[in-house]
C-alpha cells in the first residue's frame, strides 16, 4: 500500500509540473527540460559507466547535452539571430571529449567514443529537438506554443493507459517476450485506439490539424514510443536492471519516464514536416 501511494503521489506531482512547466511559457518549458536534459544524460552515463566501466567525462557529456539544448531553445524561439555560430561551442565541448580521450592509456576508446556520442544522440538530441516542435502552429507574432510538445505526452500517457488495460484484461500474444514479458499485441491495439480517441478528441479544440491528421499523429507516437519503451527495456535486460535510476520514486529514472519520449520527438517531427506543419 506504501509503495502504491508513493507510485501514485510521485506519478501525479511528476504530471502537474510536466503539464503546468509547458502550459506557463517558453521560460518554464524551456527551464524544465534544461534539467530532464542534464539528469537523464547524466543517468545515461552512470549506467554505462557501471556496466562498461566506461572512463569518458561525465561531466562533458552533461555539459555537451545541456548545451546543446539551450542552443536549440535559443535558434527555435527566438532568442538567437546567428544559428551555426551559436552550435559552434557544442561541437567544440564533443571535440574536446575526443581528444581528451586520446590522452587516456587505461580507457577502451572504442566504448568511450560509442557511448559518449549514445549519450548525446540517443538523449540529449530528442530533448533538444522538443524546441522544434515548440514552435509549430504559433500564433503570428509569437514563437512558442505548448500545444506539440503537450499532445505527445497526451498521447503516450493515453497509450500506457490503454495498453496496460486491455493487456491486463485480454492480452494473449506477446510482442517481444524475451525483451517485456507484458507488453501483448492486444495491448499495443488497445493503447493505439486510446491514443487515436484523444487525438479525434483534441481535432475538436485545436484546429492546428484536422482530424485525420491529429489520429496519424497519434499513431506516430504509438509506434515510435512503444519502439522507444523496448529500445530501453533491451538495454535495461542487458544490464539486468529494473529501473534506469531512482530520482522518481516507485518511478525508477529519467530514462525511465522519458523513454517513450526519445525516439516519438524525432518521428513527430518527420511527420508533422510530411504533412506541412513543420
């Protein structure tokens, strides 16, 4: 019962500030997401670094990472008026790593490198990229509008749900059993048609979008973040661990909340630039 009512106020007061830092303004948004940012590259690499005894800078990587978040929020919304100068000490920090790398006699380059660039476009880039989205469907004379980023976590928390419901109630064949036992093809049906209904729902508020569009959008963020949730659960079973970390707690880590996220923005992304909106 403790651990459920920890489950139930972590999960709440992770939702009200997630849905209440987009909503307020691009200064709350960006500022929330600076941090996710820095926690979950930082996350990523104490697990690399426990598990491949990786030797890279952390630190390098968790500055690499916020700073090229900061620099895609100041070329996005409107904060920067020269874009590829403003990249310039991003790729001078990743340079830096590199060639401090070269320096080290006791390390295993091969997993430094590997790991160090993982840490920056398998994390770091997708938060960064969320700046893009940020800016779709802004009135004129405004460069921020809540409404993208808030509907991909509309949609995934609408696909969990959906999921973990007609799973538990139906669920018979398994997606990839060896990768999450739990995870059924029914439940995968049950989260989209969750996902979609929102999606027709937010058609009727936000004419951004017409109808069709808002449910292929939908359906983006189903396929890529349930990919994205197994591309984490693949690598947590390599590790054989159960959670990613342990700042959310009866959540696990920022890896853990986030991993549906990674891999959505960036197909969001290619899907609302398809379909002219981007």
């Amino acid at each position: 019962m403790k651990k459920f009512l920890t489950r139930t106020a972590t999960g709440a007061a992770f939702v009200a500030i997630l849905i209440g830092s987009i909503l307020y303004g691009k200064a709350s948004f960006g500022a929330l997401f600076m941090l996710v940012t820095l926690l979950a590259v930082s996350e990523f690499c104490k697990l690399t670094k426990s598990y491949k005894q990786t030797t890279f800078s952390i630190w390098l990587a968790v500055l690499g990472g916020g700073y090229l978040f900061i620099a895609t929020f100041m070329v996005f919304l409107g904060v920067a008026n020269a874009p590829l100068t403003l990249y310039t000490p991003y790729f001078a920090i990743v340079a830096y790593a590199f060639i401090k790398q070269l320096f080290d006699t006791e390390s295993k380059p091969l997993d430094n490198y590997a790991y160090f660039v993982l840490s920056q476009v398998y994390v770091a880039l997708p938060f960064a990229l969320l700046n893009i989205l940020a800016t779709a469907g802004a009135e004129p004379g405004t460069v921020y509008n809540w409404l993208m980023p808030l509907s991909i976590f509309i949609f995934i928390w609408c696909n969990d749900t959906g999921a973990f419901c007609v799973g538990c109630t139906i669920g018979r064949h398994k997606m990839f059993e060896r990768i999450s036992p739990k995870k059924t093809w029914e439940g995968f049906v049950g989260g989209a048609v969750v996902a979609v209904a929102a999606g027709v729902a937010m058609s009727r508020f936000f004419d951004v979008m017409n109808v069709w569009e808002w449910a292929g959008m939908a359906l983006t963020v189903v396929a890529s973040g349930t990919l994205g949730d197994l591309v984490e659960s693949s690598m947590k079973r390599e590790m054989q661990i159960k959670d990613s970390g342990n700042i959310l707690p009866g959540h696990g880590g920022m890896l853990d909340r986030f991993d549906s996220t990674l891999l959505a923005v960036p197909c969001v992304i290619i899907y609302l630039n398809l379909i002219g909106i981007l």
